[in-house]
C-alpha cells in the first residue's frame, strides 16, 4: 500500500506529455478478441486497468506481451474463458468482452463488473443492445450468461448515450449478419478510436463519432497481419495536467493532446479567466493568471463537459473568486471528494447533484482519501495548491487511470512523493 505526500505551494512550470487514453486502450484491448490476427497497440499507458484487462485477455487465451509502450496482443487461439470475479471487481470496463466474446465465439458467462464507486452503473443499456442483435442473456449467482447462434443486425435506439453500451455493440455488430443502425450513440472521441481499429481489422463502420453509427458486418475480423495502431491522446490526464497548472498558477505547456477533445474544458478555463495558449492542435500552454473567477459547470456526454473532468474542475473552484455551482448529470454519487477538499479548508456543499462552491482565499493541508479515480487526482490538485503538508491515501485508485502521476507532476516541479505505508500502519 502507498501513498502520496505533497508539500503545496509550488508554481508547476515546464512540459509534460500526456498518455494514451485509459478510455480508448481499454474498449480496443476488448476488440482484439474479435480479430483472427496479432496485433500490436502503440501508446498504450501504463495503468493497473490495462494490466488487469491484460490478465482478462490472457484468461480468454490471449497472448500478451509488452515491447516498451506497445503491447502486442494475439488472440489467434482466444476462446471463450471465464474470468475470476477477483478481476471483474477490479474495473467496470471487464464488461466490454462481453460483446466481442459473443459475437465471435456465441457464449459467454461473464461476473458482474466491478470499478470506481460512482454510482450505481447497471449494464441494462448493454445488455439490451446486445439482445437486439439477438443474443440471449441471463443472470445467475451473480454472473451474466449470454448465448447467440450468430447475430444479426438490428436498428437499436439507447435509452441513453451510454460509452459502454455504444462500444459493446459496436464490437458486437461488427461481426453480425448484415446491417447494424445505432441511434443516440455516445459521440466521445474514444468511440471514434475504437471505430478507426476495428475498421484497421476489417470491420465496416461508418458514422462514430455522431449520435447514428452504422455498421455492417462482416464474416471474420483480422484482415491484416502485422496490424499496428497507435491509442488516442488520454483527454482526461491531459485536462488534469491543466488544471494543475491552472491551480496553482502554474507555466505549463501540455504536448501531445488533441486539442479538439478538450474544447468545453478550455472554454470553461478561459471564462474563468484562465491564460491558455493553443500554438498547434497537439499543445496547449497554461500561463500564470491571476486569481480565477467562478464558473457554473454541467457535466454531459460528449461533447458537453466530461464528468470525468468534474472533480478535478471543483478543486480548482474552491480557490476560485465568487460562487461557482458544478452540476453532476452522468453519475449520481459523484461528489464524494467533497469532503474531503472541505478537510483541506475548502467551503464545498452539495445540494442533490449540485455542489455549491464557494471561493477560498486558500486551501490547507490535511489527510485525505481518494474516494475514486479521477476524484484522487482532484484531491492530488488540492494537495499541490494547499499550504504546508497533504497525505492522499488510497492512492490505488489514481493508479488505475494515470501513468506515473507524481512523477510527471514532480518534473514539473511538484513537490509529491510516493511512500509505501508500512503493513503495521496499514492495519490500524
Ligand atoms: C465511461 C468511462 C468513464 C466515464 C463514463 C462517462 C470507460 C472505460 N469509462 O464509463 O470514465 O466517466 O464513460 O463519460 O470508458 N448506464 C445505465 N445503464 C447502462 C450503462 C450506463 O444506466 O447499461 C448509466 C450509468 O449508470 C451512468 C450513465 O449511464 O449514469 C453513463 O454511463 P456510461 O456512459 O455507460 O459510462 P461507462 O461506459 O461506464
């Protein structure tokens, strides 16, 4: 067990490279189960959910293997594995081989997902999509079965333009029988990254990145050998690494990142009165400004404001001049860094799926928790603002979403460390 301890107070200045998306390696790592072919993913981070995805290909007979940042993936002799529900507790994405396992091999039985504690976060959109395309799906002791004598395309309207369900059924209908038309698809950039590789293997896709997506399928994946792709910029670590910056009245230019992607954050910053800088497409740099003003945020699918970004952007409002309200939309237990930023000083309530913020003139240090993923890194921007010391503890949960958080923070100049916790304080 680890933690970070951060001295705040320390201006963040330099250049930091963002990694590849968690939320696109993820649902691609999945798809590699439909292809007949190796392939070999470039720009894959390095993060406990890739390397718990790993263990779940390696259970369905994948055979994984890293060359420095590429991970080579061959699912030639895959077959339907059952994972332990050890796994499927550690990450909600497990759930993504359930449409890839289905549609290529007609059956599998997969324990219900675990993840961050967001919300409730059923699978009910999934498991319909995937019953459209006609699969039969149960749930017993715990574990959802599904079976399929091969599917068929369908017109399938979500109730809700969820990421995961969009990708199952997207991996799903690309080997079904002729012609899948999605409707209320989820738009995020990492569908379009998941569509661009199943169609590097031979799927037929067009339309990802809108609400309607079309797929016709095809017989058999893994069109081509040797198959390299490289994984989208991580938008999320990228609008973390600004916000850094932007707490703590930082110089920081961000390289790597797709600009496009981040649009409703930089226009959030730049009404706060954030400086930003856009040279290129790939690079934004943060200049010092003066105290920021409140904003109001709501969160919404893409390309509206991105949840996963809310925690980190209510950390930078604590110290913000006025009030500022942070709407949640997509998960409905997603403030629960809220007490812990009001450990560190900050004037944080939340009225239902509201919080209301009011403006500090600083932050100080204390022990916080990470309650989840991107709330840990929320509480790690805190820590890098406050005065005098901060302990973040649970730091597995930052694990799972970022590459060498504290490393990257400390080139910049931060002032963070990570200490294993000795087992006998561990146990108190
Ligand atoms: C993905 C991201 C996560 C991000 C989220 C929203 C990955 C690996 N994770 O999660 O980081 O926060 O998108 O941008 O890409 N819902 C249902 N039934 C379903 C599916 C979802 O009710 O069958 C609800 C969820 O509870 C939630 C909302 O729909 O309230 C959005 O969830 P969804 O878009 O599916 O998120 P994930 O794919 O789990």
């Amino acid at each position: 067990m680890e933690r970070f301890v951060i001295q705040g107070g320390k201006r963040l200045k330099g250049e930091v490279s963002v990694s590849g998306a968690k939320n696109a390696v993820l649902p691609i790592m999945a798809a590699t189960l439909l292809s007949q072919e190796p392939c070999l993913l470039e720009n894959v981070p390095l993060l406990n959910d890739v390397f718990v995805m790993i263990q779940a290909l390696e259970q369905c007979g994948a055979k994984c293997k890293w060359e420095g940042d590429s991970l080579y993936i061959d699912t030639s002799a895959a077959y339907p594995g059952v994972l332990p529900e050890v796994l499927t507790k550690k990450m909600r994405a497990s759930n993504l081989i359930l449409g890839p396992l289905v549609a290529r091999f007609g059956e599998v039985s997969l324990p219900f997902p675990g993840g961050c504690n967001i919300g409730s976060r059923p699978m009910d959109y999934h498991l319909k999509g995937l019953e459209q395309l006609g699969a039969v799906i149960g749930e017993k002791n715990g574990f959802f079965e599904a079976k399929a004598r091969g599917l068929t395309g369908s017109e399938i309207c979500l109730d809700f333009p969820s990421v995961g369900a969009t990708e199952n059924v997207l991996m799903a209908a690309a080997l079904a029988k002729g012609e899948t038309v999605l409707q209320n698809a989820a738009r995020e950039p990492e569908i379009i990254d998941l569509a661009n590789f199943l169609c590097s293997i031979g799927a037929k896709i067009t339309g990802a990145g809108t609400d309607v997506v079309v797929i016709q399928g095809v017989s058999s994946l893994g069109a081509k050998k040797n198959l390299t792709y490289r994984i989208m910029p991580d938008r999320i670590e990228a609008g973390t690494f600004i916000m850094a910056a932007a707490i703590t009245g930082g110089d920081v230019v961000v390289k790597d990142v797709d600009t496009e992607d981040l649009v409703a954050l930089l226009a959030k910053l730049k009404e706060a009165g954030l400086r930003i800088a856009q040279y290129d497409r790939n690079t934004v740099r943060v200049k010092p400004s003066d105290r920021l003003r409140a904003v109001d945020v709501r969160t919404m699918p893409y390309p509206g404001f991105a949840t996963d970004l809310q925690p980190q952007f209510m950390a930078l409002m604590t110290l913000s001049l006025g009030t500022s309200i942070v709407s949640e939309n997509i998960f409905e237990n997603r403030f629960k860094h809220a007490d812990e930023l009001r450990r560190m000083g900050a004037n944080v309530k939340i009225i239902g799926r509201a919080a209301v913020i009011n403006g500090v003139e600083g932050l100080c240090g204390a022990n916080v928790e990470a309650p989840d993923l991107r709330a840990g890194a929320a509480l790690v921007l805190a820590g890098l603002a406050a005065e005098g010391q901060s302990i973040v503890e649970k730091i597995e949960y930052i694990d799972r979403g970022y590459s060498f958080l504290e490393k990257k923070l400390a080139v910049l100049g931060g002032d963070i460390a990570r200490v294993a916790i000795m087992p006998e304080v561990a146990n108190k």
